[in-house]
C-alpha cells in the first residue's frame, strides 16, 4: 500500500516566523511532488511542485525534495495569518495522486 | 491550468434519494477524476472517468453506488445513489495535465448533508 504521512497538527506559528510543513512518501519510484492548501470549505489548491532533490523557491514559498530519504517539506517564510489553512501533500505514483491526510496550519497574530 | 466548474455547490438530501454532481471543464482532458473527502480528511480517490469507456472504481467504491458518466472529454457526472448520512462529504472533481506527473486542478467541491 503505497502511503503519504503527514502530521495533522494543528501547527501554531507565531505571524513573521517559518512554518515547516513535513511529508514522508513509501514509494520510492514517486517523481513527482506537491504541496496543495486548503482552506476550510474550499478545494485544494496548488502552491508548490517539486521534481528533483534540492530546494525549490517560490516567494514566501520554498519546498525542499530529498528522494533518498523519501521526504519533502513546504516551508512558508514570513507566516501571515492568511496562510492558516490545511496543507496537502500530494505524491504522484504510478500516474496517480496519493495524498497525505493534511496539516492543519494556524498562524497567531 | 484547466478550468472546471462543479455543481452544485451545496445541497441537502433526503436519505434514500440521489444526486448528481456535473463537473464541466474548459478544456479538452483525457481522464476526470472524483474524489470524495469527509469532514477533518484527506482527499479519498472515488474513481477515474475515461471518455468512451466504463470508469475505474477504487477499492471500496461501486458503480451501483456512484455510477459515473463521461459523455465527451470536457463533461463528466457523478451521481450518488441511496444517499444515507454517511454519505455527507464533500465531492470533488479533478483533472490533470495531458502529461503525466502532473499536478491536479479541482472544481470547486460539492458540500452534500444527508438527512
């Protein structure tokens, strides 16, 4: 059974600090990788999309791949209380979504 | 990214009927796929909707249950049958890129409540 683990918190974070976001992932044929928020009542939608190891920026955004260790994280800089959502991730397997149970982000002001 | 447009958006059903849930896209796409996600969880894939053939169900899905329609490469439906309250979730309608690998774009949700 191919899985994707997630913590699923709640993670408080102070406004203006880092939240780090963690994700595990058994397949290790997985290529492809994806961050998703979701704010309650809405669907997912995608922030983030890492396909090689090393780190990925974009904006306040950086999402970090290590395929040896089957771990990808999302780290969101300068948090802001828009960013309190659920954070999906999402691991592409056998041209196929399998997706981790989600973090609950909360970001105090 | 595609643009899909799901509805309705919410409804409210009487156990023992059913509903069905359209999912329109803007573009043509190969698969469509439904996913179902209770209240505090992750998104659970229902099935994937190919044009021209009978869908795909995952483990513990039924065509009886969810029968499933796709008619063109733009349009599926998905219609939950003998609604009970365990049914009330939130359904989803998804597509992805015509490459594979590659990220999922939603549809806006279905918010069903059976009473």
């Amino acid at each position: 059974q191919k899985e994707v683990e997630q913590n699923s918190g709640p993670l408080s974070v102070p406004e203006g600090a880092i939240a780090s976001l963690n994700c595990t992932y058994s397949d290790r044929g997985s290529q492809s990788f994806f961050w998703y928020r979701q704010y309650s009542g809405k669907s997912p939608e995608l922030i983030m999309s890492i396909y090689s190891n090393g780190d990925k920026e974009d904006g306040r955004f950086t999402a970090q791949l290590n395929k040896a260790s089957q771990y990808v994280s999302l780290l969101i800089r300068d948090s802001q209380p828009s960013d309190s959502a659920t954070y999906l991730c999402a691991v592409s397997s056998n041209y196929q979504l399998i997706w981790g149970a989600g973090t609950k982000l909360i970001i105090k002001p | 990214s595609a643009v899909i447009s799901q509805k309705p958006s919410r409804d409210i059903c009487q156990r023992g009927t059913s509903l069905t849930i359209q999912c329109q896209v803007d573009s043509q796409v190969t698969m469509m796929f439904w996913y179902r996600q209770q209240p505090g969880q992750s998104l659970t894939l229902i099935a994937t909707a190919n044009q021209g053939s009978e869908a795909t169900y995952e483990s513990g899905f039924v065509i009886d249950k969810f029968p499933i329609s796709r008619p063109n490469l733009t349009f599926s439906t998905l219609t939950v049958s003998n609604m009970s309250p365990e049914d009330s979730s939130i359904y989803l309608c998804s597509v992805d890129g015509e490459q594979v690998n590659t990220e999922a774009f939603f549809g806006q949700g279905t918010r069903l409540t059976v009473v």
